[in-house]
C-alpha cells in the first residue's frame, strides 16, 4: 500500500517535471518577443525592482522547445508563469550589472543608485504572471517582483522599432529559434567607420570560431550585426578627460577601475537591437584602450583593436573571455588582478558558476566526472611561487604554471573568483583565468557546450 501511494507520487512528479520541460511553444507564444522594462533602485543592501514599460518586439530567437531554464545558471532568473493554471511556462537564468554595482564601495557606503534593466520573454498568448527572484545567500532563487501582464491590454506598446538600421549578416545557419543568435552592435563607429566595424567583426569572430568548443559548433551559431553610427568616434575614457558622443553611451573606467566597460544605455541598446533577432548582444568598441567587460544574459563588450601589432591577439583574448561570462556564465579564475568587488563569493558558500567551487564536498564537486581518480582535492601546486612572479611577465607565469604536476589535469586549485583563498578553480589555466592565448579549460568548454545545446534543441 505504501509503495503503491509511494508510486504514485514519483509518477505525479515527474509528471510535473516532464511537462514542464516539453511545454507546447504554440499554446502559449507567438513567435515574437515582449520586452520588460524595469528599475532596480537600492543600495548594498536594499532594492526596489519597478516596472518600467512592456513593448512587443517582432523577434523571439530563442529555443521554442526549451522554455524551462533547466541550466541553473544566474544571481537572478525571471520565471513566467500562465495566470490561470498557474504553471511555469518560461524561465531565463541572468546576471545584472545592479548586483555587480551592489559589491562596490559606493554601495556599500549607502548611497542610492537606479540601474535600469530588460527582460526578453516570448510574447504571451494570455495573461501572464511575471516574476524576478535572486538568490540569498544560501544560493537559493527568493521572489523578489511580481506582476501580471495582459499581452492584449492597451498598456503594452506595439510599436515598431525605433530604429530601421539595416540588420546584416555575418553567419546565417539557421532559423534564429535553432541557432545561438549573437548580435554585434557598433560603439563608438562613425558612419565613415562602418567598413573598419565590418572588418574588426571578421577579425575577432575568426578568432572566436579558432576556440574550443566554438569551432567544433560553428554550425550551432548565426552571427548578425547593425552598422548603427555614432556621431564621434572612440568611447569615452574619464581619467584621460576624455567624453565623446556615442551611440551606447559606454565608459571606461566604471566601477572607477580603468580597463573596466559595462552599463550601456539600456534603453537605446535594446531599442537598436529589436530589429534583429539575438539570444546575445556583443558591443564592439572603437578604440585601442584595452578594456571589455561580460554580464551572463545581459552583454558582452570588447575593445577592436591593439596599439602594437604584437599584441594583435589581446583583443581576440578578450573578446573570447567576456562572451565566456555573457554567454557560459562563467566566473573569473583569476584571483590576483585588481577589481572593485566587495564579498562579491561570501566565504563557504558555493558559488553557482559551474568552473569555480568553495570545495565544501571534495568527494562531490560539480565537474567530478571530469577528475581522474588519482587526482587530489584540493590539488596541490605551488601557489606561492606562482604569486611570486610580476604580474606582468605572463610568459614566465605561463611557463611555471606547466611545470606543476597537475598541469593538464582537472581538479580544485586554490585561487579564483577573485580571491586567493577559498574559492578554487578546475584547471591550472584557462581562458577565464590568465590573459594568454590558452582555450578555455574542459570544465568551462563541457559548460559553454551545454548553454549552446539549450539555445539550439
Ligand atoms: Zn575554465
């Protein structure tokens, strides 16, 4: 009798579980999108989301078969549920530049800040229940907004897009619903400049497609792009006194860190973006200055091109390593450079990105099928003398760090996420961890391919 009710209660939950997963796209979509304006208003510990407005897009390029979030990736996930059955029909793990701002000083000491934000759902059919949660700080999703929306009510906008910049074609594979749909946006690129926009997307797309697992799953990808123009050319760079008029509105120096790129105008990226499908938006900066940054779900942001011609490949470095971030939701492996994060990993808590761990359970650790047996955890290699070497002599970190007796092998090596205890990392080197022309590590190339099969099934 037990079993029997038992039985029946694994049948119902995987009932629930198989459904959820196996959603109708045509029962509750149309295939366009609706874009969710909001305000996240706080301080470091305080916040307020506030809707702002919803607008119909014409595209939806994300998967019609996978819905659910089934990755766990994110701070944040917007889940969306249908208002009358109440089940969950749509959900998107993200990170937002708001929780970043929230580890910084100026956080910290209080002061209020406003970041404004977008969510991209496919455009409901009925009534919906919109929600945003975060994680506390056991790691566990909180609701923290809820509202119900009326995709027919008069309070959504139909508009066109703003903007009828032509969209082009960089690689087309596919119907935008079965590919990873990358848009390439122009920053900083005056109309004369727009065959240098062209030629800087070939040269770093190139390098993209050399990269493991990118190369091996070009077929998986379709990459467009929008020669939207700036009035003046290059991107602003405070510490030089330097403020120019472009189209996104980036900076160097957020965060007052210097090579730091992040908070593009919200509002007029999205509004240029609506006119091409794209599960992720990549900015190209026109300038020299090395700099860049990668929010998961939100963008990516790259410099094109380098003063020295032998440090043509930094670029390319760059640009590889913060679409990691934006597409992977991967951490940052390194733990020695300058950044502007307050407890940005509280100690003993396990991080959600799937290429750093606190290491509470050596016996299960989250990329345990890809430690060979006779591999330690923690594994041992000589820290010390790595932290010894400048910073800025990379070849000779670079050669050190493949002499230690682990070098090619996945475990747990002490230093990562931007702390040099506590937190470790699954490899030696990858591209998340030193500026080198190493590939990803095989933990964060088994995570990229996982987002890639979620974006493309
Ligand atoms: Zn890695």
């Amino acid at each position: 009798m037990k079993n029997s009710i038992i039985m029946v209660l694994i049948c119902f939950l995987s009932m629930q579980l198989f459904g959820s997963n196996n959603l109708i796209f045509d029962e509750y979509f149309i295939n366009k999108s609706m874009r969710i304006d909001y305000f996240q208003t706080g301080t470091n510990t305080e916040k307020i989301i506030s809707l702002n407005k919803v607008k119909e897009e014409p595209f939806w390029a994300g998967s019609t078969t996978n819905l659910i979030d089934t990755l766990n990736l994110g701070m944040h996930i917007v889940r969306v549920y249908d208002e009358k059955s109440g089940k969950m029909i749509f959900s998107r793990g993200f990170n937002s530049f708001f929780q970043e701002w929230q580890t910084t000083d100026e956080a910290v000491s209080e002061t209020y800040r406003t970041i404004p934000a977008s969510a991209i759902i496919p455009y409901p059919k009925k009534n919906i229940r919109f929600t945003i949660s975060s994680r506390n700080k056991k790691m566990e999703f909180v609701e923290e907004f809820s509202t119900i929306i009326d995709p027919n009510s008069r309070f959504v906008i139909h508009e066109r897009p703003k903007y009828d910049f032509k969209v082009k074609h960089y690689l087309e594979n596919g119907s935008p619903n079965e590919k990873v749909d990358i848009l390439i946006l122009p920053e900083g690129y005056t109309k004369k400049e727009m065959k240098t926009f062209r030629k800087d997307i070939k040269n770093l797309m190139t390098i993209f497609f050399q990269n493991p697992p990118f190369n091996e799953m070009k077929d998986k990808f379709n990459v467009w792009y929008i020669e939207a123009p700036s009035e003046e050319s290059g991107v602003d760079d405070p510490r030089k006194g330097k403020f120019v008029n472009t189209l996104l509105n980036l900076s160097f120096n957020t965060f007052d860190i210097d090579r730091y790129v992040h908070g593009p105008d919200n509002e007029i990226m999205r509004n240029v973006a609506a006119s091409a499908p794209y599960d992720q938006i990549y900015i190209l900066m026109n300038t020299t200055k090395y700099g860049g940054g990668g929010i998961f779900n939100y963008c990516s942001i790259c410099y094109n091109h380098a003063i020295k011609p032998e440090n043509d490949w930094v670029p390319g470095y760059v640009f590889v390593h913060e679409f990691g971030h934006a597409f992977g939701g991967l951490a940052d492996e390194y733990y020695s450079s300058n950044v502007a994060y307050n407890d940005f990993y509280p100690k003993g808590v396990e991080p959600w990105e799937p290429n750093i761990t606190a290491l509470n359970d050596p016996d299960n650790v989250k990329w345990k099928s890809l430690v060979e047996k006779d591999t330690p955890l923690p594994t041992p290699w000589d820290k010390k003398g790595y932290d010894s070497i400048p910073y800025g002599k990379s070849n000779i970190r670079e050669e050190f760090l493949k002499e230690q007796k682990y070098w090619g092998k996945v475990g747990a090596f002490q230093g990562g996420g931007y702390v040099s205890e506590g937190i470790y990392r699954s490899y030696l080197d990858c591209r998340m961890f030193s500026k080198s022309t190493s590939p990803f590590c095989p933990v964060c190339q088994e995570a990229i391919k996982k987002v890639i099969r979620f974006y493309s099934e």
